[in-house]
C-alpha cells in the first residue's frame, strides 16, 4: 500500500528518522539503526481529539510494556517526544502539519503487519483478550505479524475507543 505522503520524503529534522507510513491519526518515521519509530500526530483532527487519542494510545503502550503477557506482542515503549520538526525532501519546515508535542517514541518491529483479520478468530479473541486483562479495549483495529497461526506482534492498540472526529477546518 502506498500512502498518500510517501513521495515527500518527510523527515525528522536532526535525526535518522525518516517517513515509513501513516495513519488516519499519525506519521509514523523510522530510524532503522536504531530499531526505533516515532509517532507523530497530524493535524487532520481538532487538538482536543488528537490529544485524547494521544493518550489512549501512550497510556495502552505504558500498561503493555509491565504486563508480563503482552511484553513479548508489543513494541517496546521509549516515551514521548516534544517539540518535533519535520522537513519535506526540499528542507521545507512542514511542522504546520502535525501537532509537535503530540509524538512518542517505541521499539520499531520489522515484518508483515497486517490488519489483525488475517490471524483465525480464536488466536485473535485470545490475543484480544490478553490486552483486555490489562485494561488495553481499543484492539479491533490492531495490525498483527502471524507465525504458524499464532500472533507474535501487535501495533496500534489503546486503551480506549476515542470516537472520531474530523474537521475540515484543522
């Protein structure tokens, strides 16, 4: 899948972060060297709305990364980045286009995520479950890895569904 942004060549301005892919709510970029991504959110929803979700999702990676169970499904998580500058190809400050303080930092997993459908409906209620026991609801749109039947990675999880809400004037 191609996503709309991709041809920009957005980066994380001082960094090896570069653009790996986007979301109804995030850029996410990659510094592959050091197996870490940032999650940076846009400015497509009205700041209340992007901050609630922010949370939802910061509070979901924090839960996983001390429940013993889930540790092993997750990214690792690095915390929250302030003040965060992104550049076009051209060295263009975009910034304007996400909210700064609205980013966070987690381990980058490589492989074939794809949406959590893929996996039988057993293996996904077990893993769905496994979340829920940590107070992590929000996983019907979770992007999975899937060995041998089993889930082995998940991304995309929070601990809340936070009803979306668009607005054309952002």
């Amino acid at each position: 899948m191609t996503f709309a942004n991709a041809g920009r060549g957005l980066c994380i301005a001082g960094s090896d972060y570069e653009y790996l892919s986007e979301g109804a709510y995030g850029f996410v970029f990659v510094d592959r060297k050091q197996k870490r991504i940032r999650k940076v959110y846009r400015r497509t929803h009205k700041p209340e709305h992007a901050r609630n979700v922010f949370n939802a999702e910061v509070d979901a990676l924090k839960k996983a990364a001390v429940a013993d169970e889930l540790t092993t499904l997750v990214p690792e998580f690095f915390g929250l980045c302030t003040d965060v500058k992104i550049l076009d190809r051209e060295g263009n400050d975009v910034t304007g286009e996400v909210y700064p303080d609205l980013a966070f930092e987690a381990e980058f997993l490589d492989g074939n995520f794809q949406k959590n459908a893929i996996a039988e409906e057993g293996e996904r209620e077990r893993v769905f479950a496994l979340f829920r026991n940590h107070g992590i609801n929000h996983v019907i749109d979770t992007d999975v890895t899937v060995e041998g039947g089993s889930i082995t990675k998940v991304i995309d999880f929070a601990v809340q569904e936070i009803i979306p809400q668009w607005d054309d004037d952002v």
